[in-house]
C-alpha cells in the first residue's frame, strides 16, 4: 500500500477518534491539506477561540496578512515553511557575500589552480546574475534563470550546475540557508560525441592548410596529432592555467614531460 498511498497518522481526538489512525491518500496535495487541517486541529486545542483577544496591532498585521496572503487557511502553510527554510538560519547572506566566502573555503583547501579558477568564474557568473539577493530566498526559479545564462553551451551550463550546487551546498553547512534549491534540479548531461578521427591523408591536408595560412598553429597541431597531448594541457582555459611549455619538450631524448599540475585531472582514486 506505501507505494500507492500517501498515509498520514492523525493524533488521538482528531476528528473525534479516541486514538491515532492512519489516513491513506492517493496524492500529495491531498495528503498536504489534511496535514494542513490537522495543524490547525493542534493549534485550536492550544488556543481555543474563546479565550483569544485582538489588539488594535494584531488587527494591523492580519489585515496585511489578507491583502498580501488572501486566504488566511494559507497561514499553516506558510508558518511551516518558514520554520523549515528561515527559522533554523543562523547567518543570512546575500548570494554575492557567499560567493566570496566560499572562494576563500576553497582557497584554504589547496586545490589546484585549475579549480580555483574555475570556481572563481562561476563565482563571478553567480554574483553578476543573481548577487543582490538573500541566499535563503532562491528558489528553483531563479536557479533556473542562473543556469539558461548558459544558452546552448551543454558544457557551461554544467560547470555552473557543479560549483553553483557546492557554493549552496557550503552555505547550507553554514546555516546560511537550509534548502539547497539545486537539489531540485537535474544535473544537466553533456551529450556524448563520437570523436572524429583524421584519415592521414586528411591531416597532412590539415598542416599544409595551417602552414599556409595559420603558420602558429603548428605546434598544436603537431603536439595534438603525433603526440597525443589533450587540448587542455596545450590550451589555456583560465587564465591561471598550466600548459605544456616548450621547456617540456627534451628534443635530444625525444621525450615531453607532462607536468603534474598541467596532466588532465581525474577523479580516479589512484591518481592521475
């Protein structure tokens, strides 16, 4: 039954039951209402409606509580996701002020420049979009928002899925929010190509081609094509970056030495 039924356990002299009963529902959203009545069951045996008293200040606030809310049966659930998104929040922050403390988190981690940099990018992408507003207050919306800056780029919009959800998920240790409105979205997937390989015919039309006309493009092809070295450890891609010098490259001994910090990272436990 647990797979198909929502069940709700309703406390002993609810709805005049002498003990506590299981209620069974087919959605949430009917499940959520009779949790909704039940919360108000509670608070009606803790402050009976005879013994409650207004001040002119009370009036104030319910009067904006029904411009604002309309239907004052929102109340229970309102009061309830405060208490699970804002009440137990020990140091709010904007979203530009957790950037920047998660940066340092970071840099007193000793992760690799690589990283750094990417997390400051993302950083900066994350500020600029979405930095004046409190971290607690995001919603899958506006996440939404952050990751279709992205447009069409599969890769980016991934890389800002990965940092932005450590970023909230650091604040989420910190107590600067409880939710992490990342969690409520897929990871996006970086569609898989097959690569495409070069018929040796073909690339030697590719050099010929480079020499004629982008003459510096020479060593990387040649270091990509005859050597194997990934485009990552010949091509910058943050400014911090390591990449293959010419230093590496021992013309005698016919040998290049990728260096630790420029290899292609992985996240094998053996290492790289």
């Amino acid at each position: 039954m647990k797979d198909r039924y929502t069940r709700v356990t309703a406390p002993a002299g609810f709805d005049g039951q002498a003990a506590r009963r299981d209620y069974y529902f087919t959605t949430r959203n009917a499940a959520r209402e009779f949790r909704l009545r039940i919360k108000r069951w509670k608070a009606e045996q803790k402050y009976p409606s005879d013994i409650l008293s207004f001040d002119d200040s009370d009036k104030r606030w319910l009067a904006y509580l029904r411009a604002h809310v309309g239907n004052l049966e929102l109340l229970p659930a309102i009061v309830t996701h405060w208490e699970r998104t804002a009440k137990p929040i020990t140091q709010p922050l904007k979203v530009e002020e957790l950037c920047n403390a998660f940066v340092l988190y970071r840099e007193g981690k000793g992760l690799d420049k690589a990283t750094l940099s990417e997390d400051r990018y993302i950083c900066r992408r994350l500020q600029k979009h979405l930095g004046g507003y409190m971290a607690h207050e995001l919603g899958v919306a506006e996440i939404r928002s952050f990751l279709d800056t992205a447009k069409t780029s599969d890769s980016l919009e991934h890389k800002l899925y990965k940092v932005g959800s450590l970023i909230f998920a650091y604040g989420k240790e910190q107590r600067v929010l409880v939710l992490n409105p990342f969690d409520e979205i897929d990871r996006p997937k970086v569609a898989y190509t097959v690569p495409e390989i070069l018929e040796p015919v073909q690339f030697k039309s590719l050099l010929e081609t480079a020499e004629e006309e982008v003459p510096e493009l020479i060593p990387f092809l040649a270091m990509a094509g005859f050597a194997g070295v990934r485009r990552s450890e010949l091509v910058r891609e943050y400014a911090e970056d390591q990449v293959l010098e010419w230093e590496d490259v021992d013309w005698q001994k016919r040998l290049i030495t990728v260096r630790h910090e420029v290899a292609k990272q992985t996240s094998r436990k053996m290492g790289n």
